[in-house]
C-alpha cells in the first residue's frame, strides 16, 4: 500500500531477548532499532500515565549497522490506577520518516 503520509502507526506485539530476561528483541531482518535518550515521561492531568522510548532504525547488524533517518517511539502505560481498572499494557509504536 503506498501512501504519502509522514507519520504511520504500527501495532505489533513485543518479542523477548531472552525467554527469563526483561531486553527486548528489536532485530529485523533487515537491521535493528536502537534506543537514542533517556526515556520521557507521558504526563496526563499532571501525572504520569506512561513512558516514551526513542528508537533509530539501523542497517546491517548490531553494533556495525549504519543509521537511517527512521525514528521510532515506543510508549508504554505505567500508571497503576490505569492498570488495575482493566486498562492493558499497550505498546505503540509511531514511526516517522
């Protein structure tokens, strides 16, 4: 499907590193994403209701791989309240070009 859009959204499930560990996957078969940064808050009437992580897609293989201009951010709901009403941990990706 072509499109001009700037912004798409992918939702896609998250892949462990290692089944007992807490890394995540975020190898492709063509490259890799990698977190730039520190991890910003999402603040919502004045709390914290999740956390942003910025990735950049690399070509090749890690740690030679060569960047791109796509960038990613992940988000991740952290507020308890939220979590303990039913509300599910949701990941969503938002890729830019």
């Amino acid at each position: 499907m072509e499109s001009n859009d700037l912004v798409w959204y992918f939702f896609c499930p998250r892949d462990r590193k290692y089944s007992s560990g807490v890394r995540m996957n975020r190898s492709t078969g063509v490259g890799y994403w990698k977190t730039i940064g520190k991890n910003m808050p999402v603040i919502y009437n004045s709390r914290i209701v999740g956390m942003k992580r910025t990735l950049v897609f690399h070509l090749s293989k890690v740690p030679r791989g060569d960047r791109t201009d796509w960038v990613m951010y992940e988000c991740m709901l952290k507020d308890k309240d939220l979590a303990d009403g039913g509300i599910k941990l949701v990941w969503f990706p938002l890729c830019l070009k």
